[in-house]
C-alpha cells in the first residue's frame, strides 16, 4: 500500500511539475503557468465573481490535427454571461478565438484538451459588490478526459440539494459562485454511491445534472426541460437537439419533466462539453430500460465522436483546426 501510495504522490508531483510550464493568457499576456499568480485577497476568490467557459479541443490521429468544438459560440456566450455579473472583456469575439487558438498551439498539443475561458473581478479587497472593482481576463488549457463514464453508463440519484433559482442567482450564465449549488449535489450523489446527480427546480420539475443538461426519451420522443427551469443554456444540448432531429428523425419536446417521468423513460442520457454524451442506466435504484445503454442514446454518440473528431463533413462548421 505504502508503495502504491508513493506511485501516486510521483505521478501528481510530475504532472505539476508539467503544469507549472504551460502557457496561458492572463490579462493581455502569455505567461508560464507558474508565473500567473493571483493575490489571497483576490475579489473572486472569496465571493464566487466570476464567470467562465469550459470548451474541449479533440484531437484526430487520422487528420493529425486538434479540433476545437464550437470556439466562436462559447465566447459568445461568455459575453453574455459577463453581463450578468457587470465585468467587461477587453478584445474582441475574433480576438477571443484567435488567442485561444495562439494559446494551444504554442502548448503544442496532440491530444484532447479543455480550454478555460475566466472573467473574474480582480481587485484584492474585502466587500461584497459587483461595481467599482477591476476585472481580469484568462485562459488556460489542459489535457482532459471523460469526465463522467459515456460508455457503460451512469448511475444518478435525485439531489436534496435543488437548482438555483435564476431570480437568486441567473442559472443560465456560467458564473463561478452558483457552481457551489452543483458541488453540493455532486458530493452527496457520489457518498452515496452514484455518479452523478439530478437536480429539481424549486417547484419539484427535473432541471439538469451536477453540471449537464438532461434528455429522456418516452414512447419515441425526446425530452428536455426548457430554459425557463432554471437550466444553463448548454450549447451541447443545443447540439444534441439538432442531431436528434435531423440526423436521427425524432420529435424533440422542451417542456417541463416531473420527477416520477424520470423512473418511466425508455432512455435518459446527460450531455455538456465536459460530459460529452453519458448514457444513465439507473435513477434512484431503478434501472432506464432495460439497465444498459439503448440503442438512440447508442447512436447519438457515434454520430457526435464522428463529427467532433472530424470524419463528418457535414457538420464540419461546429469545428475550427488549430494547426
């Protein structure tokens, strides 16, 4: 044990120490990793002032190049969301995807990355507000993973934690603070033994994973909650509306899902740039289906990894090539 446990420290000392020499983009500045530094003090780091971007990049052994999946409309929301928490991004939306674009070619990557978009308040004071503070502008990137299991599926819990309501705190912008909301559901969902939670609104309708947007299908229809549930605008499920649709021929529906129609579908799956597609195969101990990935869910997956991996040209405008 004592070994394994020495292994492990290695391993994570050598990845920070790879870390420590990435490139990113801090305030109109491309620096060493280790040398982005930010004050204890800092604004957001004490009040959640923030808000965000995650954007995956996938690479292609047969194309030998690294797509970034959908770069222009993530930026796009993120000027939206700033709004919401009074910040300002200096450049551009083509400067944004330029930079970024700089920024993992000078990683020199040759595998899936996840780009992080970050607006924060910066200032280093004490007070709770969002006016008369300093903003900051950064990304980083980083190799990345599943983040949740897409291929056997996944086992979800309805939280006791609900959704953040958006005249609390705005649902649909990415903003740093309300994600404690989906720390607190996750964490519960995976001490007891699940992978992933699903959250309800205040008045008891499904809103989404820990950090997914949600589909089910019933009887040969798909559903998910509208954005008026208090759910993040995801631009996943944007595109899995559209493939459903389009590519796969189904009537999809957003309208508001009671719990109890969870435990009844014929499939459920989660989807967001981090999750990607990830089949559930049990809620609350009660198997989707038959327990295992069904044959809808089976497909979108395909049709998604072929696009964002580049072997569909029809879909070729979701991408842009950094090399």
């Amino acid at each position: 044990m004592a070994i394994k446990a020495e292994g492990v420290t290695r391993a994570a000392e050598a990845r920070k120490k790879e870390q420590a020499q990435y490139w990113v983009y801090l305030d109109g500045e491309f620096k060493r990793y280790a040398d982005a530094r930010l004050g204890l003090m800092t604004h957001a780091l004490h009040y959640g002032t923030g808000v965000f971007e995650g954007i995956r990049g996938y690479w292609s052994p047969e194309h030998e190049q690294l797509f970034v999946l959908k770069l222009g409309e993530h930026f796009a929301r993120l000027q939206r969301s700033v709004k919401v928490l009074k910040l300002k991004i200096p450049i551009s939306l083509d400067e944004l995807c330029k930079t970024s674009i700089e920024l993992v070619r000078k990683n020199n990557f040759r595998q899936d990355i996840y780009i992080r978009p970050l607006v924060f308040k910066s200032s280093e004071e004490i007070g709770v507000r969002l006016h008369n503070l300093k903003d900051s502008f950064a990304i980083y990137v980083t190799p990345f993973g599943n983040y949740v299991d897409i291929e056997r599926g996944i086992r979800c819990m309805v939280s006791s934690w609900r959704r953040v309501d958006d005249n609390a705190a705005p649902a649909r912008a990415k903003i740093t603070g309300i994600y404690v909301n989906s720390a607190l559901a996750k964490t519960e969902a995976m001490e007891n033994g699940f992978d992933e939670a699903i959250m309800l609104t205040h008045e008891g309708h499904v809103c989404e994973g820990s950090a997914e947007n949600i589909f089910l299908l019933r009887d040969g229809k798909v559903f998910t909650p509208p954005t008026s549930d208090n759910i993040l605008e995801g631009l996943t499920r944007l595109g899995m509306m559209e493939l459903l649709r389009n590519e796969l021929d189904l009537e999809v529906m957003e309208r508001s899902i009671d719990r109890s129609e969870l435990y009844v579908a014929d499939e459920i799956f989660l989807c967001g740039t981090g999750a990607q597609i990830s089949p559930v195969i049990d809620v609350d101990h009660r198997s989707i289906g038959d327990g295992q990935v069904g044959p809808v869910v089976s497909r979108l997956q395909k049709l998604y990894f072929d696009i964002v991996r580049g072997r569909n040209s029809k879909y070729r405008h979701w991408l842009t090539p950094v090399y």
